[in-house]
C-alpha cells in the first residue's frame, strides 16, 4: 500500500510504453479493467450500504421481533454505525473552481467562439465561464454528486493569457483543451483522461478526511491512484498530441505551434519583466499600483518582447526534453508534431480579452484591478516596512567588524546583504556564519547556491546538507539538477534528482508519523521542560470544563529533534459533549508546539486509558 516512488512510477509507465507498443488493443483492454476497478470498489460500499440500509428497515417491518430483539442486544447500533462508516466512505466533497463569472448575454463573442468549438468538436457542454487571474486555460469537471460523478464542466480562462495571445492563438488553446472532452476523435483516450483526473482528485479529497470510513476508501485510493495514473500515462501522453492535432484541424498547423510558442515565451516574460519588477517596486512605494491588469495590457501592447529575445527563449524552451514528470511533451516535440517550420509568432495587435469581452473588457480589468489591489495592500506596506527596517540595519551593521556581531546579528546581516546588495559581500558572512556553525543547513543552502551561480561544483556538496530541510528540498533539488545538465552531467543530474526524491519521501514520512497518533502506537513518560510544563497546565486550567490530565510522549522512530506530546482529560460537567470535546480543547490550548488530546469518555475512550497508564499526571 502507498503511494508510488519516482522510480516505481517511471517504471511503471515504461512497462505501460512497452505494453502499448507490443499490443495496444491489449494495453488498452487492461487499462480500461483497471480503470473501471476503482468504480468496482466504490459501487461495492454503496451495494453494502444498500444492504445494510434495506435489511434494517426491512426488519423493522417485517418483524418486530426480531428488531426489538437487536434493539435489546443493542446489535441495531452495530448496524446503525457500519451504515454511517460506509456513508461516510462515500461522502467525498470537491470544491467548485473560483474566478470571475462570465454570463453569457454579456459576451457574446466569447461565447459564440466556445459554441462554434463544442459544436465542431462534439465536446461536453460548457455549463459556466471563469476568468481567473492566472496564465492559463483549462476546463475542470467538477462532479455534481460527488464520488458518483455527474459532471459540472467549467471553462477557466486566465486574464494575462487572453491578454498575451491573439483570437486564433486563443482559439487554437481552447481548442486544445476542448479536444481532451470531444467525441470527434478516441473516445477511450477522452475517458481515460477524464477516470485520471477523478481518482487523483478524489485521492486527494480523502486526505483531508478523517473519518473511519474515509480511512479505509483513502488506503485503497492511496494504492490505486497512483498506479493508474502511472500505468494510464503513456494514453495520456499521446491525448496531448491528439488534442494538439485537434487544435490544429480547428485553426491551422501553424497557429496551433504559435499559440504553443506564444504561452511557452509569454509566461516567463511576463513573470520577469512585469510582475517581478512591479512587485520589486513596493520596495520604494509605501502602496501598491490600482491598476495592474490594465497597465499589464499596455506593457503586452506596447513593449512586446524584442524578436531577438523571442528567439533566445524559444531556443532555449526547445532545449528541453520531455520528462516522465509531466503527460505533456516538450515544447521541441509538440512543435516537431505540428510543423516542420521554426514559427515566430507575430506581434499582436489586438488580445483576445479586447476582442471576446468587447464593450465588457475595461469592466473585467477593474474588476481584477481593484481586487488585485485589495488583496495586495496590506502585504505590500508590510513589505514596504521591512525593506525600510533592513536597510537602516544593514547601515548599522556596517559600521561595525563582522567579528563583533552576535550570531542572530550575523545572520540577520548576511541575509539582508544577500537581498539588498551585494550576493559575493554575502557569500562572506554566511561562510563566516557557517564557520560558526558547521551544521547550519541555512548557511549551507546559501553558500552552495552562491557557488553554483559561479560555476563551482563544490557548491553541490553544500546543497546536498540542505537535503535535510523540506522547505528548501523543492528549490536545492532543481538548483543542482540543472547545473549538472548544464554541465552535460546527465547521468549524475538523475541520480541527484533520485536522491532528492528520496529526501522527500523521508520528510513525508516525518510528516506522517509527527502528524498522526494511534492507539497502536508506542508512548513513553513525557521529557518536558519546566517552563513548557507550566505554561501548558496554565492554559489547561483556564479550561472550565477540564477536569484531572495525563501527558505522554509519543516514542518517534525517524525525527526525534522535536517531541510530540498527548494528553488525556476527563471532562467536567454532566452537560460536556465528549465527542469534540478533545477537538475544542486543541484549538483552545493554541500551543506553539505539537500536542495532541484525547478525551477519557466517548469514542477515545480506550485510547485515554492507554495515556492514563503511561503518563505523567498534571493536573
């Protein structure tokens, strides 16, 4: 059971490559028998539930007897608790997609344009538009009633895209995302596509669930999503380039590989010569820009990136291979796929928000302006505040020897020079830092940062030490595999990347056991310090409806740097509900440490005695 490794996963889509290759009619009769395993399993509680449900109130009708004899030998409640478990295992909540609506009667081009594209594709309905404030386009199903689906399809268009692209590039995207939902070309290929995206998001649903009966469908969930994911991918690679071949049929050849050129430019350029520079500015402005989205269009219309520039970036993004970590195909092969021609996309004159939102296009960037503005304010002064505070202390930090400096002053220096000023003056005082401090994975993470930017390899023995950090994991496992392709390193950049996923797996694992208790687990008298010790049973005693407390110690088997405490209580009051009582308590006590708490009656009960038995009493 589990969920799968990087390496478990590529193997498991190259035994799928090789198994599609050698017999696709076989491949794809497997692939729809696994498919339709996970409808097994979730028919199979609801046949259960039914079961339970119509044999309760069958009994009920047919023979009292027999019911109030349950009743008496209190079986009904058995009953009445494994209906609630199996409800529960099927009561998965989705949340809706968000974004600025867009009513139909109002844009009309728009919506004539999504109309035209259905009809040619025989795709799934439209049921509603959203405008988002990302660059992207999607369209996310999202099922009526639950894990039983009864699909709710929502179109998703981001603000900067219509923004960054032409109508034909626009319509060569949306035709794209269409085809992944059309009945004009595989249907199987559209099924499979749709079955993937459901179990991951119901995957995922059940982690955020603790019920009993949750627990058991997110064991089978945790096994079987990834798995078919894994196995379905080389299907789901190949429905990229059908929808791409799809985008093409709609538009042409050509404005298909723009449109994909186009977002694979736009999205970084955007990022760095508007958003970064508009965000650097709130450095010297006390308050944020009003109107983002708007200047945005103007920075697109009338700074468009230089053709040389283009060039670079688009050389540089076909440079790229195509990788097991996503279904798309490099940029260089969905191209390949489309044309042989190297396309420039030409400069644009009118976007497509101007042309699909009409009379409605100043309306909807106000809308996105004063939200932006709104929701940015108070981090932007906040942001404001600190540059002001770091600069007048790097000015006194200055004006003293790097020597004389304590520990918090030294680090607070460097940072704030590796910010503002100079990284190589930074370089300095973190290696001084680390000098210190040999163990410090921060100083590390930056020294080998500052290393890699130069072209020194040594740099990747430093990063490696920020392996231990699942903050900085994400950012030093990309750092040090790209240097070493770079490098030509190839083999060396996998191996690095391998190593960075196992560092994951282990902090997930970290995270797994400090996150969660069980009565199975073992527990140990509590090593606590006195001032925590009273500053918890301060707390406790400010809890009217808390009566006598024990404190265990959970015995941790990977990372025993930070305890994990658990108390049980007996509560106070006749007219105490016990069943989230030990919830209220949590959230009452506000620790800035982990604890957790378990009530001496009610459903935990068994589970407090165990602490009872264990612990230390503290009140």
């Amino acid at each position: 059971m589990g969920r799968l490794s990087e390496e478990q996963f590529i193997e498991l889509v190259q035994k799928a490559e090789r198994d599609s290759f050698k017999s696709p009619g076989k491949y794809k009769l497997q692939l729809a028998l696994f498919a339709l395993l996970g409808y097994v399993v979730i028919f199979s509680v609801l046949f259960v539930l039914i079961i339970l449900v119509g044999g309760t109130v069958g009994i009920a009708l047919l023979s009292s007897s027999i019911f109030l004899l349950l009743l008496k030998k209190k079986l009904i409640f058995m009953i009445l608790a494994a209906i609630w478990v199996f409800l529960k295992a099927l009561w998965v909540k989705f949340e809706p997609p968000t974004g600025y609506r867009l009513e139909k009667n109002s844009y009309p081009a728009l919506f004539s344009e999504i109309d035209q594209l259905t009809r040619s594709l025989k795709s799934l309905k439209i049921h509603q538009v959203l405008v988002t404030d990302e660059l992207n386009a999607a369209v996310v199903q999202s099922p009526k009633y639950g894990i039983f689906g009864g699909q709710q399809n929502t179109l998703i268009l981001g603000l900067p895209l219509l923004l960054a692209l032409s109508p034909t590039e626009m319509r060569a995207v949306l035709a794209h995302e269409f085809g992944h939902l059309s009945g004009n070309h595989s249907r199987f290929s559209g099924w499979i596509y749709r079955v993937r995206i459901t179990w991951s998001r119901i995957m995922n649903s059940y982690e955020n669930t603790d019920s009993f009966g949750a627990s058991m469908m997110r064991s089978f969930f945790d096994w079987y999503a990834p798995k078919f994911s894994a196995y379905s991918f080389a299907l789901a690679r190949n429905n990229e380039y059908e929808a791409d071949d799809i985008s093409a049929e709609l538009t042409s050849p050509e404005t298909a590989a723009k449109a994909l050129v186009n977002v694979y430019v736009s999205a970084p350029y955007i990022e760095q010569d508007y958003w970064s520079k508009l965000i650097k500015s709130a450095d010297d402005s006390a308050s944020p820009p009003k109107t983002p989205f708007k200047d945005l269009a103007n920075f697109l219309k009338h700074s468009p990136i230089a053709r040389d520039e283009f060039v670079k970036r688009i050389e540089k993004e076909l440079e790229v291979k195509t990788h097991y970590s996503d279904t798309h195909p490099s940029l260089n092969d969905r191209v390949r796929s489309l044309t042989s021609e190297f396309v420039i996309p030409e400069p644009v004159k009118r976007n497509a928000a101007e042309v699909w939102l009409g009379d409605r296009y100043q309306a909807v960037l106000t809308h996105f302006d004063k939200k932006w503005y709104e929701d940015n304010r108070q981090g932007w002064k906040n942001r404001y505040d600190y540059v002001q505070n770091a600069r007048a202390s790097i000015v006194d930090f200055k004006s003293k020897q790097p020597d004389e400096l304590t520990d918090d002053e030294l680090w607070e220096y460097a940072s704030y020079t590796n910010e503002f000023e100079d990284a190589e003056a930074a370089y300095s005082l973190f290696s001084l830092y680390q000098k210190r401090h040999p163990d410090s994975i921060g100083a590390a993470y930056y020294v080998g940062k500052y290393l890699l930017n130069n072209n020194r390899p040594e740099g990747l023995s430093q990063l490696r030490v920020a392996f231990r950090s699942p903050n900085l994991l994400t950012e030093v496992a990309n750092l040090g595999y790209n240097f070493l392709i770079e490098l030509g390193e190839q083999d060396k950049a996998e191996k690095w990347w391998q190593d960075a996923a196992d560092a994951y797996k282990f902090h997930q694992e970290v995270y797994e056991e400090r996150e969660n208790i069980s009565i199975d687990d073992h527990f140990k008298w509590p090593e606590i310090g006195d001032e925590t010790l009273a500053n918890l049973k301060k707390r406790l005693k400010s809890q009217k409806n808390v009566g006598s407390v024990w404190l265990a110690e959970k015995v941790l088997k990977l990372d025993t740097t930070v305890p994990v405490y658990i108390i049980a209580f007996s509560p106070k009051g006749i007219f105490t509900r016990t069943d989230n009582a030990a919830q209220k308590l949590a959230n009452a006590l506000n620790l800035d440490f982990p604890i957790f708490v378990v009530c001496l009656k009610g459903d935990s009960k068994e589970f407090g005695k165990k602490i009872k038995a264990i612990g230390k009493r503290i009140l």
